[in-house]
C-alpha cells in the first residue's frame, strides 16, 4: 500500500492492542479493505465474498486469513470462522453496509451487530477516505497511484446494551447504535482530513 498509494493513518493509537475487536469500516472502493490490511496496526481477518477467491486469489487471500462469505445466504461456516477470530482474541474486518456503495454508512446490514452483540468485543470504526477518486487514474479499478488515501480510526465501543441477550429487538438496537457512531465518525474523519 506504502509503495503504490501514500496513505495517512490516523488514530491508529485508539485500537486495542490485544483482545478481540470489530473493525466496522466504510466501502466504496475495491482498495479499501487492503489498505486497511496494509496500514493496521494488528492483523486483520476480513469477511470478503466468495466471488472474489478466484484463481491465484483463493489460495493467496485463504493464506493470509481472510474468510469466505456468501452474501446471500446464512453463510454457518463464515459466522463460525469469524466468532472463531474474536474468541481467539483477533481483528475481525466487516463492511457494514454489505457491499460497496457511498461508503456513508448509510445502510447497515444487522452482522456487524451480531459478531459485537454475539462475541461482546469492541467495535473500531474506521473511516477510508479518498480511495473513490476518479481523477488521474491509470487504471479504471484503482485510484491514481501515488494518491493520498486516509485511513482514520475511531474510538472503540460497544454495541450491545449489556444484557447479554441476542433477540431480534437487542441485535435492531445496536444496528441502531452502530449506524449513529460510524455516521459520527465518518463526519468526524471528514472534518479532519478536509474530505
């Protein structure tokens, strides 16, 4: 990421050293979960479709611990891979919107809320901003090489309300919780990076 791109990294200080942690990070480009990979300050297991181990793909992203997730269905084998990486005390790497898009957090699918409600684990927003640039790109997928891309961590949570419980109603409540600090953040990084 270093060599192609110039990220600035900031607050990366606020992640947890040890112990089990959600990353929760926005997506609207392909790069994003890789910078993220590249710059974090611990490793990170990400849940990434299943379209996307393709080829040399599956045994490269297979061996760096990355998880295989159908979207489209209730995927048991992914669910219990990811609870395995925060009861294991890991990074688990979500994009709470489900696929790319504006990257506002506008729309949350409920797993981020599961893993947090679920595993009890703190979840870091992180704000990727300026991988969507259009302009002076070489190639149609990747941003201008050589662009500065911002990778801006937030403070830790919770998102459970600390009953323990797991009903339809708890797991409706933290998405809620959830879509308004990862909404705060994303201003919040918006207003430090001037994007």
């Amino acid at each position: 990421m270093y060599g192609l791109w110039r990220p600035r990294v900031l607050g990366a200080w606020k992640v947890p050293p040890t112990g089990p942690v959600i990353f929760a990070v926005n997506h609207s480009h392909n790069i994003d979960g890789p910078m993220v990979m590249g710059v974090s300050p611990r490793p990170v297991h990400f849940l990434i479709k299943k379209e996307a181990f393709v080829g040399p793909l599956d045994p490269f992203l297979t061996g760096i611990g990355q998880l295989k997730v159908d979207r489209h269905s209730a995927d048991r084998t992914a669910i219990t891979q990811a609870l395995d990486v925060l009861s294991n005390g890991g990074v688990l790497g979500i994009f709470p919107e489900g696929t790319r898009g504006e990257g506002d957090f506008a729309s949350l699918r409920a797993g981020l809320a599961y893993f947090a409600v679920r595993s009890g684990a703190p979840v870091v927003p992180v704000a990727v901003l300026g991988s969507s640039e259009k302009r002076g790109r070489l190639m149609k997928g990747l941003p201008p090489l050589r662009h500065r891309v911002d990778v801006v961590y937030g403070d830790p949570f919770e998102a459970g309300d600390g009953s323990g419980r797991r009903t339809r109603k708890t797991l409706d409540e933290a998405t809620e919780r959830i879509q308004k600090q990862l909404t705060a953040h994303l201003e919040n990084a918006r207003r430090l990076t001037g994007r």
